[in-house]
C-alpha cells in the first residue's frame, strides 16, 4: 500500500493509507510471461496490448468494434479423442481479448482440427 504523509498548517501529520497495488508493474510482468510463449504476436499488436493493460482506451481499429482479439500464440496439442479411442492432435490458437468498451482483457483458447493436406 502507499503511504502518502499530508502536513497541514498545524505542523499535526495525517498519514494517509491508500490500498494501491501497482497496476503497471504487474501487467508488465504478465504481459512479460504472457509474450514469453507467443510466437504470431507482431511488435505493433504487442504495443497495443501493452497500452491496453496500461490504460489506453483508444481504439485503433474502430471499425472492428469495441472487442479485438489478437491471436498471440500458435501450437498443436495432441488431446484425447471423445470416444477414448487414442488422441487427436488440434491446432490451438491462444487469443488476447480486448474490449474497448469494458476496459476488461481476457485470454483464451481456440481449438481447431487439423485438416490433412493430401
């Protein structure tokens, strides 16, 4: 928490506390990890997520709405088929969620069959 000590005229201190958990300095650290294992993010979309997290509401691609996504990360994951018999393996595209409107953020999971080019 920060300590912010207010002197009033009379010389008497006010210690005011202020629960405040520094925002910029644990986004940057997700968004960190988060680009640790992002292999389609671009140097432009990495600014804009970043701006995001700090506080930027300024849409730069209005005409795609208040939500954009981004994907972040491409990989396959050999998952375990519905019916038990073996696995499958899926093209996983992680995806970063930004919605201008909300100031909210979210991460996610898009799974996709691998189709076989013949």
């Amino acid at each position: 928490s920060l300590h912010i000590l207010l002197k009033p005229e009379s010389g008497e201190e006010t210690k005011l506390n202020i629960n405040y958990i520094c925002p910029e300095r644990e986004q940057m650290y997700a968004a960190q990890e988060m680009f640790k294992t992002a292999n389609k993010v671009t140097r432009p979309e990495k600014a804009l997520i970043l701006g995001f997290m700090a506080g930027s509401r300024e849409n730069p691609c209005q005409e795609q709405g208040d939500i954009i996504q981004i994907k972040l990360s491409e990989h396959t994951e050999d998952l375990p088929k519905a019916d038990g018999t073996g696995s499958t393996t899926m093209l996983v595209d992680t995806v970063f969620e930004m919605n201008y409107a909300t100031g909210e953020w979210t991460r996610f999971k898009k799974y996709k069959p691998i189709t076989n080019v013949s």
